[in-house]
C-alpha cells in the first residue's frame, strides 16, 4: 500500500452552518423554557442536569468542521445526557419501576436535596470542561512516526503476531478459569457469569491482572483481522477466523467476569472503526442489528448480578432492560460525587495527589506486595458504600470526586480545565491523523474515551486501561511495519542504480 496523505477536513458551507446554529439554538431555547417549567414544578435536579447539557453542547455550536459524530468531545457528550440528564430525571420524578431502589443505590438515607448540591458542583466541574476544551486552538497534530504515516505492514510478520496473540489471550483465558473456577456449581447458570478473584481478606485478593492484560490481547486481534478484511483480499479465510475466535474469546471472558461494559464495546468499538473506515457514514445497518444483541446480553449479565433488582425468570418490561443502564452509581453520578464529598468534610481525608499516582505502583502483582494499598475504586466502596468485599461493589469515584479527594473545590476545577485541554488535543491528533488506519484503531481503543473514562472512573485508572491495551497495540505495529517504506526502498533502489558503477 501507498503512504497515506494527512488531511485537513474541510470546513462546514456557510448555509449548512448557519441551519445548524439555527436548529442548535432553537434547541436550545427549547431546553430553557422545559428547565424552567420543570423548575417552576419542583424539580431542581433535572433543571441543573439540563443546564450542565447546554454547556457542553457550546463546544458543538462552536464546531465549523464536519460534524464527527464520535470525535472525543461529542463521545463524552452522549455519556453526560445519559449519565447526568436521563439518570437525575428518573430519580428526580421517581421512576423505578420497582426494580431499583433508589435511596439504597444513591441517596443512603440522605434528604434528597443533598443531590441538589452535588449537581452545583458537577455545573462548576463541567463549566470548566467546557472552558478547557474551547481554550486550546484548533491545530491538526499530525503524527510523525512510521506506524502512522504508512499502512504497508510485513504479510508474514503479521500474521504471525496475530496468531501469537490470539493463542496468548486463549491460554490466559484457559489459565484465568483454571484459577478462578471455585466448583461445579459455577456450571449453574446463576454462577456461570459473576465477579471473578473476590476475598474478604485484602492479603488474599487476587485480581489476576496480568492474565487480563494477556486475555485484552484477543480484543486487539480483532480490530486489526476486521482492518484487514476491509481494506485487503489476500488472506480472508486466516484473517476470518482470526476475528471470530478473538470475538468468541472477549465476549466469554466479558460474560465470564461479569464485565457488563467489556459485552458492549466489543460491538460499539467496531462501529467507530467501521464508521471511520467509511468516511464518517454512520453504519445504520449494522448498528440495528448489534444494538438488540448488545443490549440483550448487558440485559443478562445484569440479571445474574446480585442485587441488581432484574431476574431472568422475572417478568420482562422496558423499565427492566432500561434500569441496569442508567439506574446505577457509576459513571458521572452526582450523588457518588455528593457521598464522597461530605466523606472528606466529615474525616479530613484529602489525599494530596495520591489518587492521581496510583498507575505507578498498580503494575505490582499483590502477591509480591501483599500490603498494596487498595485502588481508589475499592476505597470508594468500602469507606462510604459499606463493601466488605475486595473485587466487587468497588466504586470508581469520577473525576469531581477525585479531584475533592486531592485538593479541594481548586482540584475540581483545575482538574476539568486540564481534561478539557486534553480532549481539545485528543480532537487535533484526530483531525490530523483519521485518514491512517492504524491511527483509527489506537483512536477507538486507547483516545476516544478517554475524557468520558476519566469523567465517569478516574485518572490512574484510566492511564492503566490506556496503556494495557495502547502498549500492546503500538508495539505490534510497530513489529509488523517496515522500517523504511517500500516505496522509499524502490526509490533508493532506482537512485542507486542510475549513478556510474565506481571503478
């Protein structure tokens, strides 16, 4: 293959982006008058939740380019309208469905008005996003090294290194089961899909983080089989079951341990590649018919967790399916952000930086460091969510209540100017590079989410969940690229060739 060109999309016609402003505007408006009228009625949470929606949606009125529908910042917006605008409606009104008891999940017997708060807080964090996003320029970072300034790759090195991978992530599967499988009785369906490695004594708990690692190997042979099958014809057969057998591996191992979002962004992840691969046309097709599988196994994995107030054998109702999704304190919850809050007013606990350190020692097995301090998402769950036991019920504290834990209102602040920031640099090297595959697929794995994962989880996990799937990734390519291009060498080639043989 050729080197592939950076490019510079081109800018929005003028009538085109006067129809968008107009129709973002009058959205607008229309979010105001509701907000008022659902303030006039009460419902102070929702109104805030619509507010913190207005201002991260400036950054898409202000946006003059071709909408990318998946550029990191419009990525990180579904997730605040979900997380933050649907969630606080339905706890604000009350709608439960009876499957989810709402003061058990988010209030803890706190007076309502406590998630009021919290949502001041969350307005303040994301006003500062949005300020760090819109303070950089918008300058393509186009990207120098060979993996992404040429697609050509070695046919026989990479399919060795696919084959490699895909044998490594089955073995660490295989090995992964073999240590976690407890008795037969796992064989029942109720036990099939659960939390994997858990202890009631810290000395004990093994999270087995490096076969997790091994076993992520399977999700990176899939992205790069599906590449291949898309943009070449040698090979199909290899490269097919290249990516059925690491597609089979992830979503067992997703199911096996009970990773509701690892089940999902198997499929979601393939829709960006494929979204990208096409030019930015949304794949309708292919998004109907995985969303219902993608949805229906979140829906039974959710059913096999304790607690979760759904039950396969119970009777099946939109709230049922829905509730799992956005009734839970994860991602960018105000009242995880409210919890944690009055727990460092109440002890005094502030951290000073320690949270945002964490990635630098996580590496280490606990065997080798039985006294490892516990990562910030276990801290959060036994200290204000009452778990007693180690690798379930953690709780990832988000980005607001992190920075509370460090530094204070400044952390909260400072913190989201700097995320904001970095998106804006993240949507540059995307604008720059989006026309090299290569690019596209570290982009979905390790650079798209990453303000939506350290928004709704954390910073030091999400340095380690970067680096556990972008290390292996670009060390591959790298394996699999020539060092110099082959039409660098048949230049040199030629050049060589027309000089007068030296006698």
């Amino acid at each position: 293959m050729a080197s592939t060109p950076q490019f510079d999309p081109p800018a929005i016609g003028p009538a085109l982006t006067f129809r968008r402003e107009l129709l973002m505007f009058a959205g607008a408006a229309l979010l105001i008058l509701a907000g008022a009228a659902i303030a006039g009625a009460g419902h102070a949470l929702t109104t805030l939740a619509l507010l913190i929606c207005l201002i991260t949606a400036i950054p898409l009125v202000m946006n003059s380019r071709q909408l990318d529908l998946f550029s990191p910042w419009n990525y990180m917006f579904y997730f605040v309208i979900l997380n933050v605008l649907v969630r606080s409606g339905f706890i604000d009104f009350g709608i439960n469905g009876d499957v989810v008891d709402l003061n058990e999940v988010f209030y803890l017997d706190k007076p309502p008005a406590f998630m009021i708060d919290s949502m001041l807080v969350m307005l303040a964090g994301y006003s500062f996003l949005t300020l760090g996003y819109m303070l950089p320029a918008n300058r393509p970072i186009p990207l120098r090294a060979r993996i992404f300034t040429t697609e050509q790759f070695s046919r026989t090195r990479f399919k060795v290194a696919l084959a490699l991978m895909l044998l490594t992530s089955l073995g660490a599967l295989i090995a992964f089961i073999a240590l976690t499988f407890t008795s037969v009785g796992d064989f029942a369906l109720g036990m099939l899909s659960k939390h994997r490695g858990l202890s009631d004594d810290l000395g004990e708990y093994k999270a087995y983080g490096y076969l997790r690692l091994l076993i992520g190997l399977s999700t990176i042979v899939a992205y790069l089989s599906y590449l291949r099958l898309r943009t070449g014809r040698r090979d199909r057969g290899f490269y097919r079951l290249c990516f059925a057998l690491s597609i089979l591996i992830s979503l067992a191992m997703a199911f096996y341990s009970q990773s509701r979002s690892a089940l999902v962004f198997v499929f979601i992840n393939l829709i960006f590649i494929k979204y990208y691969l096409d030019g930015q046309r949304f794949p309708w097709r292919i998004f109907l018919i995985f969303a219902p599988i993608a949805v229906a196994l979140f829906f039974v994995t959710s059913a096999l967790r304790t607690g979760s107030g759904v039950e396969l054998g119970g009777r099946l109702s939109p709230m049922t399916i829905v509730a799992p999704i956005i009734l839970n304190n994860g991602g960018m919850d105000a009242s995880k952000t409210g919890h944690v809050i009055d727990y460092v007013d109440q002890t005094q606990d502030y951290w000073l930086g320690g949270t945002l350190i964490q990635f630098m020692f996580a590496a280490v097995p606990r065997q080798i460091w039985p006294n490892k301090p516990v990562n910030m998402d276990t801290y959060i769950g036994e200290k204000i969510y009452g778990a007693e036991t180690y690798g379930s019920a953690a709780v990832p504290p988000g980005l607001f209540s992190e920075m509370y834990m460090n530094y204070w209102y400044a952390g909260i602040l400072m913190g989201a100017l700097l995320l904001g920031m970095l998106m804006k640099k993240i949507n540059n090297l995307l604008i720059a590079n989006k026309r090299n595959r290569n690019f596209i697929i570290l982009y979905v794995m390790c650079l798209q989410p990453v303000g939506m994962s350290v928004l709704g989880s954390g910073v030091s996990s999400t340095v380690m969940a970067v680096l556990m799937s972008g290390a292996p990734l670009i060390a591959v390519l790298y394996a699999v690229t020539p060092r110099y291009p082959l039409h660098r060498r048949d230049q040199t080639a030629r050049s060589t060739a027309s000089r007068p043989t030296p006698y």
